[in-house]
C-alpha cells in the first residue's frame, strides 16, 4: 500500500497492477479504493468520499470504473460484439445484482450464472473504454477480476492492450494463482502481493460491522484463514441457514425418512435454483469435512461452529464411514446438478445413498 501510495503522489503511476494474493485478501476492494483516488477531484491520497465522483463510485456506476469478469457467452456472439450485446435481459440483471453487491461490499466476489471464462471480447473492449473517459485529469481504471480466468485468445489479446497503453488508463488484474498467468502479461505490470489478513484484524473487522459477538468472531477468523471474505461469508444468516438444514437434512437421512428428507431439501428445490442447490451440497460437504477434522484432532477447523455438538456427535456414531467416499459422491452430485438431471431425483437419489451407509456399529 505504501507502495501505491508513494508512487501516486509522486505521479508515476504505472499504467497496469498485478495484485495477487490469496481470496478475499483485499485486491479488489484495494483497487476499487485506488479507482476513487485517482478519480476525486481533491487530488489527494485519501478520497473526499463526499463528491458526486466518490459517489458514483461507492455505487460503481463511475464511467472511469470498470469490472471485468467471467460472462456466459450470447447467442450468435462474435468476437468483435460488445461483450454485453448479445446477452439475455436475466443475465444483465443477473449483472446489475452482481455489480450492486459488490458495491456494498468490495469483498464480493462477482459470480454470474454459466461463466467461467474472461471473453475476448471483454478484453477488445477496454481500449475502446480508454476513449469514454470522463475528465482530463481523471484516470479510467479497468480491474480484471479474477485474471487467470482469460484463455490464450484474451490473454494475448490484453498483452497488446498492455504493450500500447492508453494515456489516461489503468488496468488492474487480481488473480490469487499469478503462476496461471503469462509472464509477459506480468512483466509489463507493476506486481503486489495481498498477503493472508491476520485473524485478529478480521475479528475486530466483525465485531465493528456488529455481523456477531467477539467469541463468534474469534472462532470465524480462525476458519477464514486470512480470508475476510471467507468470514463474511461464515457470519451471512444466509449461509447460517444453510447450515442448520444440513444438520435437519442429515438426521432425516439417518432416519430414512423420504417423506422427511423431501421436506426439508423443500427450500433447496422449491427455487429451481441450481446454484442454491450447490451451495447447500457445499454445506453438506463442509459437514464431512468437519467430521474428518474432528478425526484429526483439529476441532478448530470445524466450519459447521454453529453446531458444534451436532457434529461431533456424528463423528463419533459413525466412526466406520469414509469421508472421502461421501465427498465423492457429493461432487458427483453436484455435477449432475450443473448438467440438466432432475434436481429433487438427484438429492434424493444422494439422501438414500447415505442413509445406506449410516449404519452405527453394532
Ligand atoms: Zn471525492
């Protein structure tokens, strides 16, 4: 940061950053923080956070702030096509929720439904994006989120951008994987490192935002493994939630129960939402990724917290059952939930697969 620092007020700005490091360390939010700077009229280090410029950017609508990241590819879509043109209406919304989560919290990660891949397209497009700048003395700042996801057309692609700059424009990659990338690309960036935030910065970062108590907090720092966003993630009700069904989910499993099983994956499959039912098998994952921490003797790694006791009560009445052939079958399922197979049939069809193996020692 102090880097940063000093090059901006001494106005050598390189024209291109690679931040890496580690999820949830910071990078984006860092080079979100750095696109107000260089965008507030003040013309200081710190942004006046009250102008109509820090405003646009706080709700990242600026016209010099842009994110780029995976987007599903349209129909009849070419490469030179804007990279939003021939999207679907529900994939732009999908967007505009992304992109307004994000800017409430810098921390989120931008997902959009069926993207994987940085399009070339969205590379072609920032140069163009140099031109639109607003104000002469402002800087465009375009933050490639998440740069080892270009393939070797856009990677090339951004090289040419990178080895021709344009006056006025700065571009950002975050990647926690820099090996991935080319190391032409790298050459030509100016290179920081985000390192693992300590547990007890994340703790009182809780605890400010009032997301939980300080033992709550204490014990979500320790699973977040340097990752802010991990915490949050952790600390979401959502995500809470989530967890408590696993717990339902599993003693309904034991039981046998079908018609019980069926009620509680009711809110996993009464959305249609593919992603909803991967975060939960996600959860459920988690579940036996804490039962073999618990073998381990690691009980400080166990992220169903919330409960505890639950867990480790399962660890201990089922001692015979392999973990790692559960987690199989789980990704398994997972994969058939990504491809088009009947979401209810494929819990259900996992639910009795377990409740086969669940059998305590006699
Ligand atoms: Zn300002």
């Amino acid at each position: 940061m102090r880097l940063l620092r000093s090059a901006f007020e001494h106005d050598r700005l390189p024209h291109a950053f690679l931040f890496h490091g580690p999820r949830g360390t910071g990078k984006e939010a860092v080079a979100i923080e750095l696109a107000r700077t260089l965008n507030c009229p003040t013309g200081t280090w710190e942004a006046c956070g009250t102008c109509p410029s820090c405003h646009q950017m706080d709700s990242l609508q600026h016209p010099n702030i842009d994110l780029v990241f995976p987007l599903p590819t349209g129909k009849n879509e070419e490469k030179h096509h804007d990279p939003y043109e021939k999207l679907t209406e529900t994939v732009i919304q999908q967007i505009r929720d992304e992109i307004s989560a994000k800017a409430q919290d810098p921390y989120h990660p931008i997902e959009i439904k069926r993207a994987s891949v940085i399009k070339i397209n969205s590379i072609r497009n920032i140069k163009r994006k140099a031109s639109m700048r607003v104000g002469s003395h402002q800087r465009h700042v375009v933050i490639i989120c998440g740069a080892e996801k270009m393939k070797a057309d856009a990677a090339n692609s951004l090289l040419k951008t990178l080895e021709e700059p344009s006056p006025g424009q700065v571009i950002i990659l975050t990647t926690p994987t820099p090996d991935a990338l080319l190391p032409t690309i790298i050459s030509r960036c100016q290179v920081i490192r985000f390192d693992p935030i300590p547990e007890e910065e994340i703790t009182r970062a809780l605890v400010q935002r009032e997301l939980c108590d300080e033992e709550t907090a204490a014990a979500l720092a320790r699973l977040a493994e340097g990752s802010f966003h991990k915490a949050l993630e952790y600390s979401d009700p959502e995500v809470r939630n989530r967890r408590s069904l696993v717990v339902e989910f599993m003693r309904a499993v034991y039981a046998g129960n079908t018609t019980r099983i069926m009620k509680e994956l009711e809110p996993v499959v009464s959305a249609r939402d593919r992603q909803e039912a991967i975060r939960f098998l996600q959860a459920l994952e988690d579940w036996f990724h804490d039962v073999i921490a618990i073998r381990e003797g690691r009980p400080d790694r166990i992220r169903h917290f919330d409960n505890r006791e639950a867990v480790t009560r399962f660890a201990q009445l089922f001692s015979g059952i392999s973990c790692e052939d559960v987690l199989d079958e789980i990704e398994k399922t997972i994969e058939y939930v990504m491809g088009n197979v009947h979401l209810t049939l494929a819990l259900v069809y996992l639910a009795n697969w377990l409740h086969q193996r669940l059998q305590p020692p006699s």
